[in-house]
C-alpha cells in the first residue's frame, strides 16, 4: 500500500466514525486510525505517523478545539493539518474554526462518496 496516507479520525458517534472509516479507506488511498475521543486521540497520535487528523468539533469531554490545541502542543502533530468536522455550518464557525489553523472545515451532514476526494484534494492542494 504504498503512496497510502494515514488519517486520525476523531470523532465521538460510531455511526459516523465507522461510515467515515470506511469512504475513507474505499480505494486504498487512506488507513484510518479511529479515536473516539480527544483523549483517545492524544495516545494514538504519540505513537503513530500521522498524515492528517479528521476531528469532529462537539465531543463530551475533551472538545474539538481543546483536542486541536492539545495536538499541537505533541512533536508528533504539531505541523500536522487538521481538518474540523462539525454540524455548525454558519459562517462564523467556520472562520473561527480556520482561524485556529485547520486546513479545511467539512460540515456534517457530508455525502460519504465525496469525503474521500475532498481530504485528497486537501492535503494535495
């Protein structure tokens, strides 16, 4: 599997980490590391080579932005581009969202055929 890209994805609904999981990985071109919640995320991503981290915005516990800051505080992901998944599509949101230093905002709903290419077209982009 060369050329394949590794993302974390964190996100705290089975349903969508699992649907998410596997559009992602549809095709070879991502493996999936799945956490389902920011403290989860912070171990896998001490002990793996991340590509890109995935992480949804409304967690209990340890919330999106709190788990971004928290990742950028690890050698490890430091310069790793994050991409907010979040169910608050308002304007406003997003731009405080890339206004952290996420690379994108995806808002959820999302058509599962379509995450695939847009992760791609980020991180090549």
């Amino acid at each position: 599997m060369t050329g394949t890209r590794t993302i974390l994805l964190v996100e705290d609904n089975d349903d969508i980490r699992i649907i998410t999981t596997i559009a992602l990985e549809h095709g070879g071109r991502f493996a999936v590391v799945p956490a389902a919640s920011g403290e989860e995320a912070l171990r896998l991503a001490e002990s793996k080579a991340i590509d890109l981290v995935l992480l949804d915005v409304m967690m209990p516990g340890m919330d999106g932005t709190e788990t971004y800051a928290a990742l950028r505080e690890l050698d490890n992901t430091r310069d790793t581009p994050i991409v907010f998944l979040t169910a608050k599509a308002q304007p406003t949101e997003v731009k405080r969202l890339l206004d952290l230093g996420a690379l994108d905002v995806l808002t959820k709903p999302f058509d599962p055929l379509e995450i695939a290419v847009r992760i791609a077209g980020t991180l090549d982009g």
